[in-house]
C-alpha cells in the first residue's frame, strides 16, 4: 500500500481539499481525550506511545483528568475527513499553522529543517546558499522545500522518493542510512524527523538548524493543535492548556532532539524551545 510521507511534512506542499465540516452543535462534556493519530508514524506518534505526540497527548488527559483514547489513522490524504470530520476523534497533536481544513490552536512548537552530517564532518552549513554545500552529495526528500535551492547552490542531491511502501521503505531512515555509510555527506531534512533520526545512530550523527537560511525557501514552520471548526470552547481551553504546559511540552520536544526556534524565528539556545 502506497502511504504519503508523514501528512505533518504533506502539508507543507499542498493537498487535496476536503469536504467542510458539518455545522454541529460543539461537545460540551468530555469523557475521554479522543485524539487522532498515526499508529505508525514516529518521532510523532505510534500504537506503543512512543512519540512525542503521544507524549503530550497524555500530559492533556492527565491535565484533564480522563482517560486518553485514540483514534489511529494512516496520515495519507483524507486523514481529517475520516477523524475529525466523522468525529471519531476530536483532536490532531500536530497540524502545520494556517493548514484550512482545520482550527488551529495557538502555536505548541515551531521548528525549522536541518543538515545531518557525521559528527567527525568538516561541513558546516546553516543556510542552504552555503558554498561550502557546492559539489557535496546531500541527501533529500524530493519535493520538500530544500530540494531546488540545494540544487542551485551546487550541491549533487540524493533524492528520495516522497511516495514510498513504509512497510518496506521509509525516506528518511534510507538518507540516515546513507550518512552512516558514507554514500552521502549529509542529508537535509525536517527538524523533528532530523533529530529523532540522528540521535539512533552510534556514534550519534550531528544536526545542524538551518536556521540562518536566506534562499528563499520556508525551511520553518509554526507547529499547532487541530480540532474541527465552530468548537470555540474546546479551542480556548487547548490554548490555555498550550500556555500553561509550554515549558513542559517543550521539554519532551527536547528530548526528542527537536530543533526548536522562538518566535522571532531565532535558534533557541540550549533548544528548550522558550520565548526570549
């Protein structure tokens, strides 16, 4: 079965519209935390609850004071209007900011794509236009954003396919594994995916925030919560959860080697993800 690469990186080039939302009255009681998820799709989330989505999602039902129930999903095309809009479940830990098919939350993370590279590496790039990124082999997701300035600043790309089997084949792991083995010198990839990555390999790879960028490309995006629309309730009380576990949440996005950047879009020293 062909599955899009995690929907969270989808996003970031378009898809597919969906029907709107049926025009409900909104929940008042809750009894359960009734979140939609993919059962396969770390760092993010999985069926063990090992991701930072699961993660977070039992801070909420613990703040909550209910069971935490999922919903589980592949997150392909389609993913919001077989959960959310079937309500099924009321809840996406993770939706790009500004993604229409949702109500976003306030912002929980903003993080930014990154270069992997052996720790013993003598590149060092923090924007795509680096010279220093000429004539070296650089792995890739093809169609993500690093893809063409990559291209342009003279970099030889090893692309990967965005459309793959992940029960035979997963994009990033396959650019990991050719860091580690020497086939390329690094690889560009989405922070979170970067960081989780990287910090398997032994000795652990080196993740470098492009964080400086200056091609022109958006390398960083505004991380929220997605819930249905007209559910103004349920949306004042995720961004009061948001503000007041902010240092915690961030905390376990640390732990997962996220990159995470402030509001200004400046690296957060120490990458505990706070405002300066």
């Amino acid at each position: 079965m062909l599955r899009r690469w995690p929907l969270l990186v989808a996003l970031f080039i378009g898809c597919a519209s969906v029907p709107a939302v049926a025009d409900l009255p909104e929940r008042q009681e809750r009894e359960a935390l009734r979140v939609c998820a993919d059962g396969n799709n770390l760092p993010f989330s999985n069926e063990a609850g090992e991701g930072f989505e699961n993660r977070i999602a039992e801070l909420m039902a613990e703040d909550m004071g209910v069971p935490l129930a999922y919903v589980w999903s592949p997150q392909v095309m389609g993913f919001v209007r077989n959960t959310l809009e079937l309500r099924v479940c009321d809840l996406m830990i993770g939706a790009v900011a500004g993604y229409e098919f949702v109500q976003n939350t306030n912002e929980v993370y903003r993080s930014v794509y990154a270069l992997v590279v052996p720790e013993a590496s003598d590149l060092e790039a923090t924007r795509l236009t680096d010279p220093a990124l000429r004539g070296r082999r650089i792995g890739v997701v093809t169609e993500t954003p690093p893809l063409v300035p990559l291209r342009r600043t003279g970099a030889t790309v090893q692309s990967y396919p965005l459309m793959v089997d992940t029960r035979v084949r997963a994009p990033v792991r396959d650019a990991i594994a050719d860091v580690v083995a020497g086939r390329t010198e690094g690889a560009v990839l989405w922070g979170p995916l970067a960081g989780y990555y990287a910090a398997l390999e032994e000795p652990p790879l080196r993740v470098i925030p492009l964080a400086d960028d200056d091609s022109g490309a958006r390398l960083d995006y505004r991380i929220t919560m997605g819930i249905r629309r007209g559910e103004p309730h349920w949306k004042d009380w995720l961004n009061d959860f948001i503000d007041r576990h902010r240092d915690e949440i961030h905390a376990i996005l640390t732990e997962y080697g996220v990159p995470l950047l402030d509001r200004r879009g400046q690296l957060h020293s120490g990458t505990d993800g706070g405002e300066s």
